[in-house]
C-alpha cells in the first residue's frame, strides 16, 4: 500500500522571518563642537580642521609662539599695561601660552633667533606656521571660564584652551598680529623681533630656574 504523502511544513510568514538589524551609525563626534566651529568659521572666517575637538590651521591668517605660561606672562608684562589690552590674540592652554602673529612667521624664526644671538641656547619656544594645527580655545559664551590666573597657581591653568586676549569678531586679525617690519604690527601689537627676544629671554630665565633632570643628586655630609 502506498503511503500518505509526507505533510509539507508551512512556511514561515515574512514577518516572523528573523531579521538582522541594520548596523547603526556613530553618534555624530563634532555634535557638541559645533557652536565653537561656526564661531571661528563664520565670525572670524577662521578655518578649521574636520573632526572633534575643534582645531584652527596655522599659517593660512596666522602663526603661533608657544612657550611656557610663566614665561609668556612676564613677556606680556614687559609691554606694559596695554599688553594684556586689545592687540594680538593670546591663549593659555595647560601650562603653555599661545601667542598669534602674523601668517609666515614660524619660517622666519631659525633666522631670526640667529640673528638676536639667540639660535646656540636651547629654548622651549616654538613656532607653528603652515600645515599646522591649534586647539581651539573655548569663545566665550560656549563654556569658557574665562582667563585663567597667573602663575603659580596651576589649577587654572588645566583643561581646555581659553582665551586669556580673545580676537575680536569682525575685525581683521592680520592688522593687529606682529610682524616682521620696521613698524611692526599695528595699534599695541610690537615688533615681532621685539617681541621673540623678550620671549627667548623669559624662556632661558625660566629654564634656568628648573632643575635638570641630568643632575645628580647630592649626597648628604657623612
């Protein structure tokens, strides 16, 4: 006798298909960095890098000086009062000052520190031009704390970069960045001669404050 046909199983309906889902995409990185791009973007058409945290190219509006806070402070301190004024752009970021000048300057510093009787001596100075980047200091309004204390007192000197002389929007920055010329930069911004070699001294003051880590201890007397 001929048997039964074997009973076909159903087929699943598409509905109870499983499925896998679709892999999700990463939160968007540069979400919160947003008001602070189109700050420097679009109020002072400084261009950015892609990417989170917010970082400024160098050497397309302007250069950087970066030394040490403690020696950057006491260079501001020599041009007086007006230093800490309106001028040239200024920014704090750890214990590292950040000083704007003019677009081309970082070429020009092997020579001129040559030329101030500067380039034997080793110095924590140094110069970012073209190619480089900054870290964006906070704007205000987008949760700086405002400038941070002067040294010693380095807990205001941790986190984030700040502006401790922000540039202001709608005005050019090239006009107040110092230069190398005869005049110099415009309104209170100095001679960028002057100004490296009252850097490059306050740097070798503070380097020769530090101990050197190639120094032996002493031995207490017997």
């Amino acid at each position: 006798m001929v048997g039964a046909p074997l009973p076909v199983p159903p087929a699943f309906p598409a509905a109870s298909a499983p499925t896998v889902p679709f892999p999700r995409r990463p939160l968007e990185a540069g979400g919160a960095a947003e008001p602070v791009r189109r700050w420097y973007e679009c109020a002072l058409g400084w261009p950015t890098a892609p990417g989170a945290p917010v970082r400024l190219r160098t050497g397309v509006r302007f250069d950087v000086l970066e030394v040490p806070a403690e020696a950057g402070h006491a260079a501001l301190e020599r041009f007086g009062p007006a230093a800490h004024g309106p001028g040239f752009p200024v920014a704090v970021h750890g214990e590292r000052m950040l000083l704007l000048v003019a677009a081309g300057s970082a070429e020009e510093m092997p020579g001129l520190l040559e030329w101030l009787e500067w380039g034997s001596l080793p110095l924590d100075l140094t110069a970012v031009g073209a190619g480089g980047l900054l870290d964006a200091p906070l704007p205000a309004g987008c949760g700086a704390a405002g400038p941070p204390p002067r040294p010693p007192d380095r807990d205001g000197l941790r986190g984030a970069a700040v502006w401790l002389r922000p540039p202001e929007p709608g005005c050019e920055v090239e006009a107040s960045l110092p230069t190398l010329s005869a005049m110099g930069g415009t309104g209170t911004a100095p001679d960028l001669a002057r100004l490296v070699h009252t850097l490059a001294t306050q740097c070798h003051r503070v380097g020769l404050a530090r101990p050197s880590r190639f120094a032996r201890p002493s031995r207490a007397p017997r």
